[in-house]
C-alpha cells in the first residue's frame, strides 16, 4: 500500500514526457490514474508502465482542446469512481518560436488553447469533486519563461503567465479549505518539447523526466502542506 493509497489522480499531457512520469510515479505510490492525453498508443504504453509498477489507470483520449468533451471530465471521474482527489496539469503546447509580430493566428489558438483556455476549463469542471476530496491537491506544471520573457517565446509564455495568474487566484480563493493548489517548474527537462525548441541541444546533458517525476508528486500528498506557491524542481532552472 503506498501514500496515495485510494485515491484518485487525473493527469492531463499524460502519454509522454513529465506528464507520462508523473503518472508512473503516482501509480507507484498507489493513486489511481486516469490518463489524459490524445495519443492512445501513448496513453496505452503508460498504462503498461503503471501496472509493471504495481499500480492502476484509467485511460481518457482527449485533445484539450476539445472544450465539449472536456467540460464533463470532472463529475465523469467523480460519477465512476465517487471522488477526484489529485489534478495535475502537464499538457502544454509550444507553438512556433518567432517575433510576436508574426505569431499566425492557428497557432495562437491552439496554445490559447492548451494552456489557458484548458486550465480554466480544468479548474472549472473540476473544482468541485477536489474542493469535496478530504485533501484535494492540484499542481499545474509552468516554465521560467512565463516569469522571465524571452524572445520569440511570445506566445508560450504569455499563456503560460496567464495560466499562472489564474491559478494562483483560484489558490487565494480556497485558502481556508483543506485544497492545496501549487504551480511547479521542472526546470530545463529533456521532453519533446524541449527538442523541439531547441534541437541542437544535447538532451543527454538534460534532466528527465523521470528525475523531476518525485518532487511533483510530492505535491500531491496529503501531507503537503504548501499552497499557492511556484515551486522550482531542485538544482533545476530554465524554460521547459
């Protein structure tokens, strides 16, 4: 029986990269997973992942982009399984690095989409089976570009400082409840994302996903006391 023992965790980004980690990590400690993500060739490698661990998930294809078919995630866990205890937002999307005066329009909405828009449509549809869970804890992963501007960087860090802000202000708002809600940067991580913004990089030089997977799930336990902080992975810094 590990510390996350009967509870419940949806993990959104959940077929690759720190989204795939953290759900291993979770199912290793003994929550039950549910898998977000669009990829089910993914999500089914994950949920392999979890089992050999000893844990056990539930798979959700999904694009998060699809506010239709993400609005009733919420009382759908909470309908199957009679809670949500954990949400932890992993997805991002990256979009085009260029000057903010080219930024084409798909490509504005669709990290609009992932990274704002999904985080209050997250927050939204599961607010209230996490504000009933007797120690609700939500991390939303983030990047030091969206406190430190850099160029080209526009449009994923402008939605991911917005994704911030709103978060934080969901945290003020439950402050006298036993919910627990914290943004976490894993720092610079060898992900796909990474790869894509920088593909000269070294990635054998980079922390994976795995390494940062421990410290993010420790914010998921009902021990955690911290709320409404940006906590930065150890010895880690950077834009993901």
């Amino acid at each position: 029986m590990g510390s996350l023992s009967g509870r419940v965790a949806l993990v959104t980004g959940a077929s690759r990269g720190i989204g795939a980690a953290v759900a291993v990590e979770l199912g290793r400690r003994s929550a039950h997973v549910v898998l977000l993500a669009r990829t089910q060739g993914g999500l089914e490698e994950v949920d392999d992942a979890i089992r050999a661990a000893g844990g056990t998930a539930t798979l959700l294809p999904l694009d998060l982009q699809d506010g239709a078919g993400l609005d009733p995630v919420g009382p759908s866990i909470h309908g199957r399984f009679g809670r949500l205890d954990i949400l932890v937002h992993c997805a991002g999307a990256l979009g085009k690095l260029t000057p903010t005066p080219h930024i084409q329009p798909k490509d504005w909405d669709a990290v609009v989409g992932v990274n704002l828009a999904a985080t209050w449509r997250l927050i939204r549809t599961c607010a209230p089976p996490l504000q009933a869970a007797p120690a609700g804890r939500v991390v939303f992963v983030t990047t030091g570009v969206a406190v430190a501007p850099r160029a080209y960087w526009g449009a994923y860090g402008a939605t991911k400082a917005g994704m911030e802000h709103l978060v934080l202000s969901w945290a003020a708002e439950v402050t006298t409840t036993p919910l627990r809600i914290n943004l976490f940067d894993p720092g610079v991580v060898a992900t796909r994302m990474r790869a894509d913004a920088m593909p000269g990089e070294d990635p054998a030089r980079l922390a994976k996903p795995a390494d940062v997977a421990p410290g993010l799930a420790d914010l998921c336990e009902v021990a955690e006391t911290r709320h409404g902080q940006r906590v930065v992975a150890s010895s880690l810094s950077g834009v993901r």
